[in-house]
C-alpha cells in the first residue's frame, strides 16, 4: 500500500513538472510575439515644385583687371589715392618728375618755330623764281633749286613737328591716370622711387561691379547646358559662404570650347551685375546653375532616405510598422530631397530612431512634424541614375537644419524641409 502511495506521488510530481514546463514555454512565446512599438516622429512626404540645378564651387574675378606701369622713366613726385580708393577711368593717380621731358618738349617746339619760319622764307623764294621764271629773267634749273629748298624745309619742319609731339606725349605720360572703373589695391612703389618705362608695376585696378565667377561642371551635363541655353540665357546663383541668406543672381556668359581630358570637367563663367559688393575677387562661392524647374515633385526630409544594399529606401508607417520603400532619388540637400518614384504624397515618412527599426518593426507615431516652407537656397546634389554617381546638383529654398531625432520638438518647429520656388533675394 505504501509503495501505491508512493509511486502515485511521484507520477504526480512528474505531470506537476511537465505542465509547468509547457507553461513557461508557452509564456516566453507569448512574451516574444508582444515586441514593444518604437516610438517615431513622422512627416508626411508633400508635393510641390523644385529647381533642377547644378552645384559647383566657384571663384570671383573681376570683369577687368590692369597693371598700371609707367610710359616713361623718372621718379615718382606724387602720389594722388588711397590704398583701396574707388577710382574712375580718367582719374590722376601717379605724377612723375616731368622736368627732364618739358625740356625736351620746349626745345621740339622751338625748333618746330625755326623750321616754320625757314620753311616760310623758302616758300617766299620759291614763289619769287617761279614768277621770274615764268618772265625768262631766271633759268628753270634755279626755279627747281628754290623748289627743292622750299620743300626741304617743310619737311624738316614736319619732322620736327612730330618730334614735339613725341615730346609732349612724353609730358603727359608723366601724369599717369587709371585707364578703368574700379577699386585701386595697395601702391606697390611709394613717392620717390624711381620708376622704369613698361616695367615698375604701381598698382592694381580692378572692376568689380559687374564681377564674374569662374566654375566647373562634369563634361556630361554639357548637352543638358547648352540645350536649355539656346532660348534663354541660363540664371546663376552665387551663395557667399558667410552669406546664404542672401544668394546672388546673374547670367551665364561663357562656356568653354573644351572639355579638360585629365579631369573630365569644363569651364563656364556667369556675370553678376554685383551692385552692392557681396562678391569679391578671389572669394570662393557655390554655384547653382539653374536647368529649369521640376514641376509637382515629391519632397521628404534628408535624414529620412537610408542607405541599403539594393540603393535607397525610407521607413514609411503602415497599419502600425515600418515598411521598407525603395525611392529613386532626384536631388537632395542638406534637409531636403525630391524623389520621382516610391512615394505618393501623404505617405507618412519615419525621421527619427532609424536605429531600433527593421522591416515592418512595429511603430507608434509620437508626433507627425510639420513641413517647412522653404526659406533660402542650400547646395545639394543631383542623382544619376546612369551612372549612379553624384553630379553637382543642389535642391533650392532649404530651410534650417532638423533637431536631434530624440530631442524635444517645439510645436512650430520642422524636422523636414524642400525646394521650392526660386529664390529671387539679390537678383540683379
């Protein structure tokens, strides 16, 4: 009997483990099917217009550049500006010690007077023979002797005439103007230094209102240039580094006659009428060549668009998971990217907490941010999908960048912003 009571215990013992065990199991597999959501901010992909540009960095130069030297030899007496003086075509600028060349021009001119008067008296002479000649009172060949005389010294007298005004203009040479419009640099010789003919370099004058900026583009986007350059002079903007705020407009004006084999590259130049003196010569800038305008495309925030084996892709909320959506990348900025395929407007675009996300994780919206107006222009670059490289291209109008992605979020503010119209601040 004892040993019945015994084995039923332990038969007991054995299916008290056994549910226990099938009862653990299948809590772990209930606590592994209820995965907590990840809590994201979204923003929802929106339509609108965009600039199709192309980004480069560009060098100011001023449209007209002279090195002013002196035409004659001498020392310098005076000198009549300032280092960094606006200056006028015109406008005296260095006087030269004149006196060794108004001596010069003295002399020519008195003997210019001498040979007028001989020149006067053989005429005379000429004038009497001829008559007396015409009379028979004198031979032909004493006529033809007063006629040589006579034009012997007109000659000379012409020749001496020139020399005055070799003389004279060596006098004016001695007053050196500036030959442009622009601003002088520093003078490279100071008063009493004594200057060589077509050698001393005195100073710089440069234009710089209008300026140029000198860029270059890949070779590949040349028949894309110049097909929409045949109706319409292309628009260029100028974005100063300390100076994004205000972006400068002007007009292409040359491209180059050839593409450079070493670097694939060619060169262009665009001229900003440069009013206000935002550009410099020297200065480095970005460029944004302005193509045309994308009409109605889709827009979703940079750190939105991840990077996958299979090419770039975002995390759009679907029936509560992140489901990933390859796009095709047009253009992107700093903030700001427009894609032609994979998104519809409206779709709801996870921004932030990329790292706790995998395929069709599951996802709870904290907040769905607010899209941005565009404000100013910011460099950005354009997708090849031939070549699956990067082209100089930028997306216009990006406003400032988003918050950290776990940082608070203020009611008005925006992680997502685009290009939009073109900016019009600064056009000249």
């Amino acid at each position: 009997m004892n040993a019945s009571h015994c084995q039923a215990a332990i038969r007991a013992s054995l299916l008290l483990v056994v549910v226990l065990s099938v009862f653990g199991a299948c809590t772990k597999k209930d606590n592994k099917r209820q995965v907590p959501a990840v809590p994201v901010n979204v923003v929802k992909a929106e339509t609108r217009d965009a600039e199709r540009l192309l980004d480069a960095v560009g060098t100011v130069k001023a449209s007209n550049s002279v090195t002013v030297k002196p035409q004659v030899e001498g020392r310098i007496l005076r000198i009549h500006f300032l280092d960094g003086d606006k200056v006028e075509a015109g406008q005296l600028l260095y006087t030269i010690d004149p006196g060794t060349y108004s001596y010069s021009h003295s002399g020519a001119l008195a003997d210019v007077a001498k040979d007028r008067a001989d020149a006067e008296m053989a005429r005379k002479d000429f004038m009497r023979f001829k008559a007396l000649m015409e009379q028979g009172v004198v031979s032909r060949d004493e006529y033809e002797q007063k006629q040589t005389a006579y034009q012997t010294a007109r000659k000379a007298m012409e020749s001496d005439m020139a020399q005055a005004g070799i003389a004279g203009k060596k006098v004016s040479y001695t007053r050196i103007s500036s030959p442009i419009d622009g601003i002088a640099g520093s003078t490279i010789l100071d008063e009493g230094n004594l200057v060589v003919a077509d050698q001393s370099e005195l100073v710089v004058i440069k234009t710089v209102a209008p300026a140029d900026i000198t860029f270059s583009i890949p070779g590949k986007y040349l028949s894309m240039v110049r097909s929409r350059a045949v109706d319409e002079n292309l628009k260029v903007r100028a974005i100063p580094a300390l100076g994004a705020a205000n972006p400068v407009l002007g007009e292409l004006t040359f491209v180059d006659n050839w593409i450079n084999t070493a670097t694939g590259m060619i060169n262009l130049k665009a001229r900003f009428a440069n009013e206000d003196r935002n550009l410099w010569p020297g200065q480095f800038v970005t460029i944004q060549l302005i193509l045309g305008v994308l009409d109605n495309v889709v827009h979703v925030p940079t750190q939105a668009v991840q990077k996958g084996p299979d090419g770039d892709f975002v995390y759009v909320v679907k029936d509560g998971k992140a489901v990933v959506t390859p796009v095709s990348v047009i253009m992107s900025s700093v903030d700001d990217v427009v894609v032609d395929k994979g998104l519809s407007p409206g779709d709801q675009i996870i921004v932030d907490g990329m790292f706790r996300l995998y395929p069709n994780a599951p996802v709870a919206v904290k907040k769905t941010l607010p899209a941005s107006k565009p404000a100013t222009p910011a460099a950005a670059k354009q997708a090849d999908s031939s070549e699956n490289d990067s082209a100089n291209a930028t997306a216009a109008n990006a406003t400032a960048a988003p918050e950290p992605a776990d940082a608070p979020v203020p009611a008005d503010a925006a992680n997502a912003t685009g290009a939009g119209e073109a900016s019009t601040g600064g056009e000249s």
